[in-house]
C-alpha cells in the first residue's frame, strides 16, 4: 500500500563519508522531489526531477547531488557530509497537473558524527 | 517572494476544545492551497487542497477554509491523536510543469487528554 518509500528510515555516518539515501515511489508521478527538514523547521526544496530533467535550487550546496535513474527510483548524494547536514531527509513526488497535491515518504533521519 | 506565515506557532488545547490555526499568505497568482499534518519523525501527510476564495473543505474533525489573504483549518472537538504539527504550504509558479511548494514554518498542536 506504500506509495513513496525511502531508505534507510536512520542513517548514520560520519564527517566526511559519502552517504547515499534512495527513493521509491509506485504513483508513476513524473515529478520527484527532494526536501530537507531540520528540526522544527519548514522542510527546504533541495532540487526536483521533472522525468529526467534535473532542477537545483540556486541555495542548494555542491555537496548534495541527485540522480534518478528511472521513473521509480530517485538517489540523494551527500558527497562530503557536515555536522550541518544532520536532518530528516524527504523524497515526495507530485503528478505534472498544475495544483496537483505532493505525496510525501516517511523520511530518512541523518545523523552526522 | 511568495511567503507563507502561520500561527500559533504552538498552540496547546484540552480535549474537546475547538480552536482555529492560520495561514497567512503572499503569492502572486494562488494555484493552491495546501495543508499536511506532520507527526514527529515522520513525512507530511497531505490533508486538503484549496484553490479558490470561499473555498471549504472536511474531514472529519478537520474544515479548511480559503479567503484571499490567509487560510484556517477550524479544528473541531479534537482528541489527543489530533496532536501534530500542521503545515500549510502555496503552490509557488511551477517551472517545466513541476509544482513547489512554499512552507509555512508549522503550527504545533498539543491535545491533552
């Protein structure tokens, strides 16, 4: 019955170590995002795939980088991980009709030690 | 810019007693009106859509309303499993057919038995 599903739920990595989180999702949504959400904060647009077309927001760092290699699947790259990037991780999609609704995953917690 | 303010910020209620959250709003042409309900460590759940003014939407204890300026979600004798955090985001103008949204920082709703 899951619609978006992201993995891990916890991650936890050190200073300095790649991490890679996933997404996937089964609406067959063209579009897929992906926010960050630190604590009691409204969660950030970090970039979004329109089908295989990579948007960045102009705030998002070099360090978080996407990809998404079908329409199911989506990755987040975290290439070089701060203490700063310690947050809950969402993957949502969206259909591609204007004031269509975002369905979001659970979320991948980041721990960054 | 479009901007999104909610308030409260918290707001703690007892059980059965109604109360109303705000969402105030800037945006150059409103293509919607959304509201999530957010429960610790988890993704937002979406609630409602609305697109026009005098636009009112339910779902059980939950009616969402829309004027021009600021949109309410009237909260009607709640329970303790009411308690979360609401957020209210606008549909910001979409590039290439994908929608973004713009978050409210949240109204953390506290139901005490």
């Amino acid at each position: 019955d899951a619609m978006v599903i992201q993995n891990p739920r916890y991650q936890v990595t050190q200073f300095g170590k790649p991490v890679t989180l996933s997404c996937s999702q089964t609406l067959n949504h063209n579009v897929m995002y992906w926010y960050q959400q630190k604590s009691s904060q409204a969660p950030k647009l970090l970039f979004h795939y329109y089908d295989k077309d990579f948007n960045n927001e102009a705030d998002t760092p070099d360090n978080f980088q996407s990809r998404r290699p079908n329409t199911s699947f989506c990755f987040l790259d975290i290439r070089s991980p701060g203490l700063g990037d310690a947050a809950m991780y969402l993957c949502a999609t969206s259909s591609t009709r204007f004031g269509r609704e975002q369905y979001f995953g659970p979320g991948t917690r980041l721990t960054v030690t | 810019e479009d901007q999104v303010t909610q308030s409260p910020e918290a707001l703690r209620l007892q059980e059965g007693e109604s109360s109303s959250l705000n969402c105030s709003y800037t945006v150059s042409g409103l293509r919607g009106l959304f509201w999530y309900r957010q429960d610790p460590g988890k993704g937002p759940e979406f609630l409602f859509t609305l697109y026009s003014a005098g636009e009112e939407k339910e779902k059980e204890r939950l009616k969402a309303t829309l004027t021009k300026k600021e949109s309410f979600l009237h909260i009607t004798a709640p329970k303790p499993e009411d308690s979360a955090t609401y957020l209210c985001a606008v549909q910001e103008r979409s590039v290439q057919g994908a929608q973004k949204l713009v978050f409210g920082q949240g109204t953390r709703l506290t139901i005490n038995p």
